[in-house]
C-alpha cells in the first residue's frame, strides 16, 4: 500500500508539471510599435503593454526631437518578435549649443583650432596693422565670445599682423559721392584724413574730384587719404555755411574720445564730444561762418581735417 500511494503521488506530480508546461505554451509573436519622437518614459510604457522591454543604447543631439526623446529604435516599427524582447533605442540630448570661444588673446592658428573644437566654422579673416599687439594675435572676433546658438554660425576674425603682410589696394574714389568713398574706405580699411572742399564746372556737386593715394597703390591698413570733393559755388559764397558731417571710427582703431571742433571767422568751437566704438558713425549738423575746418580728434590726435 506505502508503494502504491508514492507511485500514484509522483503520477500526480507529474500531471501537474504536464498541465502547466501545456497551459503556458510558447511565446508570442507581437508587432514592434513605432516609440520614435515619443519621450522614453512613454516608449517604455507603450512597449510593457506588449510585454517588450526597453534598453537605452546611446545618447545624442538632435536638431529633430526635444531632449529625453526617442530618435532611432531596434528593431524598427513594424518588426515581428517574441514576447520578452528587449528594444534598443537612442535618447535624443536636444539641439546642440554651439558656443562662441574666446579667441580674443590668441594665435590664429590657436584661434582656429578653438573654432573647430566648438564645431563653429570661420569666417572672414581681417589684417591689421598695430603695434600694440603681437604678431598674428586676434584683436577682434565677431560674434562675441560667450554668444550661443543653435546651428553654425561663421566667426570673423580680425588678426594683428607685420607691416609687408597688411598692404591694401587704394579703392578708385574720383567720380563717387563722399558718403560712398567713405564706405569704400572703410571697406578696404582706410580712412578719410582730410577733405578739401572746392567748386568745380566738372562732376556733380558731392563728388570726389582727387584723390590722394591715387587709386591701386598701395597703403597700410589704418592709412589715411586726401580727397577733393565738389561743391557748388553758391555755398561756398555764403556767410554761413550749413551741412551734415559724418564720420565713422575705422576698424583699425578701438573705442574711445572722439572730439569735432570747428575753426572758424568766429573761433574755435567743440560741436561734439563722446565715447564712441569701433565702427560706430558720428553724424552732426554743422554751421561755421565764412572759410572754416572741421577737425576730428580721436583721444587727443588729430585724425582729420576737412577745409571749407
């Protein structure tokens, strides 16, 4: 009787362990969902509702989903699995921030090898000639140091040099408007250091009749040019003469004073004083009295002087 009730419990026994295996049967094939653009926190849960599972494989930016996204899945959407299978995914980090360096300081090798390391790509590369500063060092950078963005933006460069590497070509200014031989000048890192005004049958009132350098030469950035400009014969007869002057401060020099005084039959007179940046215009209306000069002094020197 003792071996017939262990032979009929390990025949139950056994049932059991038939029962369940045959209860349970094999796993599922279930359809992958696409979790793409969803945030993993979600694609986790869409995945569990299908008894899959999720690995987090990688990290990266993304200019498409926000941060903490899903940007790939493996397998992909659609994919037949078994229950249990663990999908990969990568996580998306967001845009990526581009920020500009400091170059401000260093060689312009260094300077280049600063903008690759920020993925920023560099732009235009200005010479310039002052003695203050070393050889090939970087003065000047556009954008600013610190500035930051979403997508490459070019950084230009403007980059202490010696005096045979920073010769330029004297822009033809004879036949141009005085305001637009000044932006010429400015273009080609030259500036207006007298202007001579005088009546002229030939051009148009305005216009630059001479020019010192003459055009195609060669100057150092920073030089300064003598023009003869027209002007109609009737002002230069007048009593008092009104007109606008403008100036803009060359990129070859920092910020600092900047000092308009008009010399005069009636004296000597200061129509401006201030502050001012690099590249920043000064426009004033000015009226003198019969012959005059208009002097530009930039932190105490002399920079320019225009006869009328």
């Amino acid at each position: 009787m003792a071996l017939f009730f262990v032979a009929v419990g390990i025949v139950v026994v056994l049932a059991i362990v038939f029962i369940r295996s045959c209860g349970s049967g094999p796993a599922q094939e279930v359809t992958v969902p696409a979790v793409v653009s969803l945030a993993v926190e979600e694609a986790e849960h869409k995945l569990n509702e299908l008894n899959l599972g999720l690995r987090v494989v990688d990290s990266t930016f993304s200019n498409e989903e926000p941060a903490g996204a899903v940007i790939k899945q493996q397998p992909p959407a659609g994919s037949r699995v078994r229950e249990g299978r663990i999908i990969e995914v990568v996580r998306s980090l967001g845009k990526q921030s581009l920020i500009t360096p400091d170059l401000i300081g260093t060689s312009l090798v260094e300077a280049q090898r600063k903008l690759a390391s920020a993925k920023l790509p560099v732009g235009t590369v200005k010479k310039v000639h002052l003695r203050k500063y070393k050889r090939g060092e970087v003065i000047r950078q556009n954008p600013q140091p610190g500035e930051v963005f979403n997508s490459p933006v070019k950084v230009d460069l403007t980059v202490a040099c010696a005096d045979p590497e920073c010769s330029v070509s004297v822009p033809l200014l004879v036949g141009q408007s005085l305001y637009v031989a000044e932006r010429m000048l400015h273009n080609a890192d030259l500036i207006v250091s007298s202007v001579n005004y005088m009546s002229s049958p030939v051009g148009e009132p305005g216009q630059v009749l001479e020019q010192s350098p003459e055009a195609g030469t060669s100057a150092q950035p920073g030089a300064g040019l003598d023009l003869t400009v027209n002007v109609p014969g009737e002002l230069l007869s007048r009593a008092v003469h009104h007109f606008q002057f403008r100036f803009r401060l060359p990129s070859s020099l920092p910020g600092g004073e900047l000092k308009l005084v008009t010399r005069d039959e009636l004296g000597q007179s200061v129509v401006f004083r201030d502050k001012i940046e690099t590249g920043e215009t000064v426009e004033q209306i000015l009226s003198v009295q019969g012959k005059a000069i208009i002097q530009v002094y930039f932190e105490g020197k002399l920079i320019r002087e225009d006869k009328i």
